[in-house]
C-alpha cells in the first residue's frame, strides 16, 4: 500500500498476515521510503493478548542456536542473565529477527554516538566499550548462554527447529499475568468499566433445565465483553469436569476450554494407549487438561503442557486438533524462510497424523499429567483395559512449582491475612 510521510514524499508499505506454530496470528508489516532509503519492520500481534503470558528460556549453546527466529512484541523483554543484558519493550519492540539479530542490534545501538562519549564522558564509553566486548564473545558461543524471552501478551514466539517434537533447549512456561501486567496491558480498566456495568445487571444466570450457569467474561481476542457459558459434567469413572464456551459478540470469537472440577491429584500420571482397532480406538473420549502433555512417539510428535490448552473430545478429534495447529504452523517450519529438510520433516509428521485418522496405521498415545486431572476412556470398563496403561508418579519440583504447589499454603493463611 502507499503512503504519504510527515515530509510530504510518498512511502510504501506492505503487511502479511502469517501464524505461529501455537496457532495466533500475527501482522507482519514493512515500512520504506524511496526518498531517504529509511526502512523499518515491525509484528504486531492480529489479537489482543492471550489467555496467559509466556516465557521462553532458551539454551544457547552453538552458532545454529543464534540462528532461531524470534518474534518479540512491543510489551515483551528479553534477558541474558550471563552479562546482565535486559532489551526492555520500549527497545526493539513488534519485531521479527534471530537470537542474533536481536543481540547484534543492541550491540550497535550502544555503539551508536560512542564518539562523542569519549569526549564528554570516557569513563561510560569505556564501559560500553566493555559490555560491547562482552556481547561479541557471547555471539562467539565458546560457552553457552541463556536467552529468555518474557511476555505478558503471551503473543512473542522462540523457533523449535525441531518442532514438532519437543526442544530439550528451549523450555516454554505459561503463567498468570499479575495486576502490573494486567495495568500495563489495558485489562484492569475493561474489567473495572465492565464491573460497574455489571452492577446493573445479574452476574450469574442459571439454566435450570440445562444445568448452564452463564455469566459475563473478557473476550481474549479484542478484550471487550463476552458471554461464558459453563456447565459441570461427571465422566464415568472418573471425575467431574468443567466445559467452558466463551463467545464474543464484538469480534466473533469463540473458543471452549476444559477445566477439573476438583483439585490437583496426589500424583502425577502418565496414560499410555496402544491402539489395535481403530475403530474402536479412535472413539474413545479423551480429557486432555491444560496442565497435560501428548506425545506419540511413532510419529515424534510432543506437545508440551500449554498446547490446545484443556480439551474433552475424542482420540480422533484430538487428533485433527493437533493436525490443523501443525498445517497452520508458523513460516519459520513450512513458509518461505524454511529448509527443505524441516518442511519435509513436518510433511511426514502431518501425513503420519492423516493416516491414523484414516484406520492406515496404529500408533502409541501418551498423555502425561502432572496435576493428574487427564482421562482416556477405558471401553471394557468396568473391567481393566488390555490396551490402557495408568501410572502414577512422584512429581518434581519443578512439577510443583509449574502447577504453583511449591508456595501454596492450605493451614495457617488466616494468620497471614489478620
């Protein structure tokens, strides 16, 4: 599209809608001058926020590690903790490069005038001049290094090269955005404006009939007023659950989710299904709560915990769910900027998927919940399943601290709060 600057001289600037592998989309969009030969690029995210923030940790450990794409929203920042380095939002923010890029830019940005420090201010200059050196030796890689990035939007992304299994290097934490993320980001002002409205009207509406309690949220996508409608559910030898619909009357959103009813299990658990009929297989119902994992290890697939959040459908709809985020994965594995062999390597993946759907091959399912909150239906019930296998384990800490158990206190908070 075309433009006209402050300056009066006439600018291009083109924009693409393009989506992450976790299935958001996002703007990209370029920005040149034919005059001046100023360019400039920036991502912005095609929704508001998501239902969380996220925090990518990544290990960088060789030159192919400084190669990742990453896209960095204006509300995201970006630390190494091994010199000290914060790239705030206001810096770099709604742009697309590699862990490279990111570094090399700030580099040349303290640069930038050094000249002129030297002559006014020595002592800074030299110790920018330092911290640059120290930059340069971390782009060498001689040892490894942590890049992290964290955004309460949860709309920035860090490249898995190895999608769609998982990166023992990159570790993905999905968290609950405090009340200086929620200032920050506008949604303290929309849930206050919508309280006062919500003073006018009821807050809950129950459906007698129906058991469907519904009542007033936040649309995720444009974050005005949605309607959610949610409906408790006991499945059969297991545990009651909660189905949430949300939908927004603005925008057109709609989305579901699926929570426990209950709290978090003694236990974590892993469920193993070896399939042998598919038509069998494939109609069994499927809990998969937000805080569970689904690998398949024929086909090398793994989703981490934050993947499709909370789901209760069938294994073969779970299955199109996770086939349809990996056909509408993000550039960076089929667009493009992809190599052939990880174009080819999603290729296969997909395909593997299609033909289990379509009763040609018989995989493993493994669904591996730290809160223990996740089901496969055992078909010979109430008799023990022969393809079925349910193990219980001992959480890490790391487990405990993901479901937010390390700091929990459940005696004595009464104390606290007097």
């Amino acid at each position: 599209a075309g433009g006209i600057s402050e300056k009066g001289q006439r600018i291009t600037l083109e924009a693409v809608v393009s989506t992450q592998s976790t299935g958001k989309e996002v703007i990209i969009s370029s920005f040149s001058c034919e005059h001046c030969n100023n360019f400039n690029s920036s991502v912005q995210p095609a929704a508001s926020h998501a239902e969380k923030g996220v925090r990518y940790t990544l290990t960088v450990s060789n030159e192919g590690d400084l190669n990742r794409q990453v896209i960095k929203s204006e509300y995201a920042t970006i630390t190494v903790l091994e010199v000290d380095l914060e790239i705030p939002r206001e810096a770099q923010k709604g742009s697309s490069s590699t862990v490279e890029g990111f570094l090399t830019k700030t580099r040349d940005g303290l640069l930038d005038k050094q000249a002129e420090r030297r002559e006014i201010c020595p002592e800074l200059a030299e110790q920018i001049d330092k911290f640059c050196r120290r930059l340069d030796d971390l782009l060498l890689v001689e040892t490894s290094f942590t890049f992290i990035v964290e955004d309460p939007t949860g709309n920035s992304f860090v490249e898995n090269p190895s999608a769609p299994k998982a990166d023992p290097l990159l570790k993905i934490d999905h968290y609950i955005r405090s009340k200086d993320d929620e200032d920050l980001l506008g949604i303290t002002a929309v849930k206050e404006a919508q309280e006062e409205d919500d003073e006018e009207k009821p807050q809950v509406v129950q459906n007698e009939e129906s058991e469907v309690i519904t009542f007033e949220a936040m649309c995720n996508a444009c974050g005005k007023e949605a309607v959610c409608n949610m409906k408790e559910v006991q499945i059969p030898f297991f545990k009651k659950i909660l189905l949430m619909a949300n939908i927004c009357d603005h925008c057109g959103f709609r989305d579901s989710e699926v929570k426990s009813a209950g709290g978090i299990s003694e236990k974590g658990q892993r469920i193993t299904l070896k399939m042998t009929d598919s038509d069998m297989d494939l109609d069994r119902d499927i809990l998969k709560s937000e805080t569970a994992s689904v690998s398949i290890p024929e086909l090398g697939v793994q989703l981490t915990c934050g993947a499709l959040g909370g789901r209760f459908t069938t294994i073969e709809g779970l299955l199109n769910q996770v086939k349809d985020q990996l056909e509408s994965i993000n550039p960076f594995t089929l667009g493009d900027s992809s190599t052939e062999s990880s174009a080819n390597r999603m290729g296969d993946v997909i395909q593997g998927i299609q033909d289990v759907i379509e009763h040609k091959k018989l995989v493993e399912l493994i669904v591996e919940d730290a809160a223990g909150n996740s089901y496969i239906q055992n078909v010979y019930a109430p008799d023990e399943d022969p393809n079925l296998t349910v193990e219980e384990y001992e959480r890490t800490e790391e487990d405990n601290d993901n479901l937010g158990i390390t700091h929990m206190k459940t005696e004595g908070y009464e104390d606290d709060e007097s």
